[in-house]
C-alpha cells in the first residue's frame, strides 16, 4: 500500500480522494499520536485537553473537510480554535505564538480547486517528520479516543489570530517601503485578506490583482504558477516589481519592473548576499533542495557562501536548517524559509524582505536579482509510468550517464519521482536552451518507453 503522506501532507481530489471519512479519521489519530497521552478513563494525564489550531485556504472544500476536522479533534477531547482562513505560514505561527499542542492546515497549495489537502503542524508550528506522519497514518486503524461529558473538545474561534500575524510580520520589517510599488497577485487565495494589508502599512504603495476568491477560483490563472498576468500588470501600472503568492501564500516569486521573472533561487540569492552582509546568515550557508538552479551555487560561491542541498520539501530544508542551526534556507519554487522569523516557508514574509533589500540598498530587483546568472532548466514531467521502478532501471541510467557525460561542468540531470503526483520529473539544465530542451525529451523518452503503465 502506497504512503498516504507525500512530500507536503495528505493531498488529492476533494471528496474523491481526500473524503469526510479520511479527514476525519486523520484527525482522531491525530489525537492520540500529537495530543498528551491519557489514561484508562478517557482523561488526559495533565490534567488538560490539548488544544489545536485549524485553518484553512479558501477553496469551497474546505469548509467540510474543516468541519470534518474539526469534529475529529473535539469528538478526540482536543480544544480547537477555528482559525478560519488564512495563509499557512500564519497558522504555523499562530500554533507557535499561543503555545498550541498542534495544528491543522486544509490547502493544496497550488493545486486547481478541485483539490485539497491537510497539513499537521506539531508543537512550535513546524512540520512533522516522516517518522510521525506514519504513526498518524498507522493510527488510522487503532482505536480511537471517546471521552464523555466535559472532556471532549470544544470548538472556538481564533477571532484575533489574523491580526496576531499581520502584527508578526510587521515586526520583521527594518525598513520601510515608501516609495515603492508593488503589484500583488494573491492567487484568489488565502493571501488575499492579508498581504495587501501588510504591505500597504508597511509603506508600500499597492496594487492588487487575484484577490476576489470565491472558493473556486483558487489559482486560476493567476499566483505563481501563472506570472504573465502579474507581468502584465507590473508593466502596465509603472511599478518597481511584482509579488506572486500561491493559494496558501507559503510561495512567493517576483517579477522586476520589466516583467522578467525573478524565482526563488534568485530570491534565495539576494537575500544570503543581504543576510551575510549584516551579519544575519549563520555560518555563511544557504539551504537549498536539489532542484535549485546550478547557478544559485555558483553565485553564492563568488559571494563566500556554502550551499547545503536537500530532497525536494520546504519540510526537508526545514530540518536542515533546524539541525545545523541554519538561518536560511529554500526552493526554487518560492517556498523561503527564514529561521529566525518563521518556521515554515511564508510569502508575504519573502516578499517583505526582498523589498526591504531594495529599500536598504536603493537597488532594483533586476540589479539585486543579476548576481545570479540563471542556467537554462527544462522540467518534462512523464505520466502513466512506473514511478517503483525509476531508479533500478539499468536502461535510464544509462541515458542519464550519457547525458551528464554530454554536459560535463556546464549542466546536471535529474529525475526524480514526484511527492505531490503520479508522475516522473525529468529536470536538465545545460549552458544552452537548446542543448536543455533536447535532452530533457530523449530522457523523458527513454522513461516513457522503459516505465509505461
């Protein structure tokens, strides 16, 4: 049986996959493994119920899986505040701030409407290692708690929770941003009742686009996997730059004033170079996954910074940055994780802090963004293939030998099976576009051909 838990969480089609029952079902266990241990009568040894931040993005699923988890919980003796919508970087943080036991966020990210997902947080607001998220799923199966009477859990709302975050992230900003103009592009969701706010009382002058959810226009054609229309916008309102969030706001790619994008190996990029300037980047090392550009660690070494590479996961650069503790770390898709202010990815907190550096520096985002010279990087993701048996097929791994003996010093190969779907990656990137273009396809071919379903 397949690990129900991927790279970030429990995710797949609403009511199809992720169902009331699952959802459910997720939170009772969740009770028992992440919740205080209890006694033969039902009550818990402290004395206390536990209690649990939930929140959600605003996709129309997530009103029922809410209720579902929320039912869960309480039904488990768990007290839960109700965090209603908000980005998950701020559930993270409020599970930290108020000392929660553990927390819930209902996204996919940047998945269409049409999916959801859950998320646990543990105590502090980080994500739970694998170890734990498989006792969760093992406790799937196990009994249940029942308690009765005042023991069960009640449902509250976190009615101050938004306002406690606005006010986090505004306490991270050392400069203000008068002067400058931004373009905003909240992906119709959980970023679109907060980050206009935080930007615009951080100085900023602020233009918005993607801020209308209606529970099913989440990521349609907008946020950061669509930028041309936050390019458009960004050309069309004369502003200094343009911030992309995803659904849940956990991503944040730019683009500069003249609609070239700037992605979160380029953000990663400026922010070490800033950071270890003021002193602020532990041991002059940036955390990155495998995925990150090749120029990232070629421009971080011109500038005296190591890169420490990690398994494809905001999660996995986490626990790097926590085990060395790291003070920077990230993906090339946006997700940027600053240590000493958040616990896991956050958009906003990125997008804050990149013009806060072009605040500091009086620079634009393509003079900061040029210490990186970006290699072309083609990504062909195969589908209706044996994922099992990617990395014992002797034929692929001859094709990649080829390849990576083709490109030498001045490119890279890899493949690898993807955490969030059903489905190969299959990255090259090369000195050239053409040169990456061409060997990502005979690649994407050799796995089709030797894979298929």
């Amino acid at each position: 049986m397949a690990r129900l838990f991927g790279t970030d969480g429990i995710r797949g089609l609403a009511n199809k996959d992720l169902t009331v029952e699952l959802a459910l079902g997720l939170a009772q266990s969740a009770a028992v493994v992440l919740g205080e241990g209890q006694i033969a009568d039902g009550r818990r040894a402290s004395g206390r119920r536990p209690v649990a931040v939930v929140a959600r993005d605003p996709r129309v699923s997530g009103e029922f899986i809410a209720a579902a988890v929320a039912a869960g919980l309480a039904s488990s003796g768990v007290d839960v505040l109700d965090a209603g919508v908000i980005p998950t970087p701020a559930a993270a943080y409020l599970i930290g701030d108020i000392k929660a036991d553990f927390g819930v966020m209902i996204s996919a990210s940047h998945n269409p409407a049409p999916d959801n997902g859950i998320k646990f947080f543990a105590t502090g607001g980080t994500k739970l290692p694998d170890i734990v998220e498989d006792r969760i799923e093992a406790a799937l199966a196990a009994p249940k708690l029942a308690p009765t009477g005042i023991q069960v859990g009640r449902i509250r709302r976190f009615a101050d929770g938004e306002d406690r975050y606005v006010v986090h992230l505004l306490s991270t900003m050392r400069e203000r941003l008068d002067g400058l103009h931004v373009v905003l592009d909240c992906a119709h969701g959980a970023a679109a009742g907060i980050s206009p706010e935080v930007f615009t009382d951080a100085g900023a002058t602020v233009t918005v686009i993607g801020a209308d959810p209606n529970g099913t226009n989440i990521n349609d054609g907008v946020g950061s996997t669509y930028l041309d229309g936050l390019s458009a916008a960004v050309l069309e309102h004369g502003a200094h730059l343009g911030i992309a969030h995803d659904g849940d706001a956990d991503r944040c790619l730019a683009v500069d004033a003249e609609g070239n994008v700037v992605d979160g190996d380029q953000i990663m990029a400026i922010l070490a170079v800033s950071f270890k300037k003021r002193g602020l980047l532990k041991d002059d090392t940036l955390v990155a996954t495998v995925m990150s550009n090749i120029g990232l660690g070629k421009a971080m070494a011109d500038h005296g910074i190591s890169v420490l590479q990690t398994k494809v996961g905001d999660r996995y650069v986490l626990e790097t940055l926590n085990e060395r503790g790291l003070t920077l770390g990230g993906e090339q898709s946006g997700h940027v994780i600053m240590s000493d202010y958040a616990t896991t990815g956050d958009g906003i907190l990125t997008g804050l802090q990149l013009m806060g550096e072009m605040a500091r520096s009086g620079k634009s985002l393509a003079e900061l963004a040029s210490i990186m010279t970006v290699y072309p990087q083609v990504m062909i993701n195969v589908k209706g293939v044996n994922l099992a048996g990617l990395a014992s097929d002797p034929v692929i791994a001859a094709a990649v030998g080829a390849a990576e003996a083709e490109l030498g010093t001045s490119g890279r190969v890899l493949l690898r099976p993807s955490g969030t779907e059903p489905l190969v990656r299959v990255m090259v990137e090369a000195s050239d576009q053409e040169t990456a273009d061409r060997i990502a396809r005979e690649l994407a071919a050799v796995v089709l051909e030797q894979l298929a379903l």
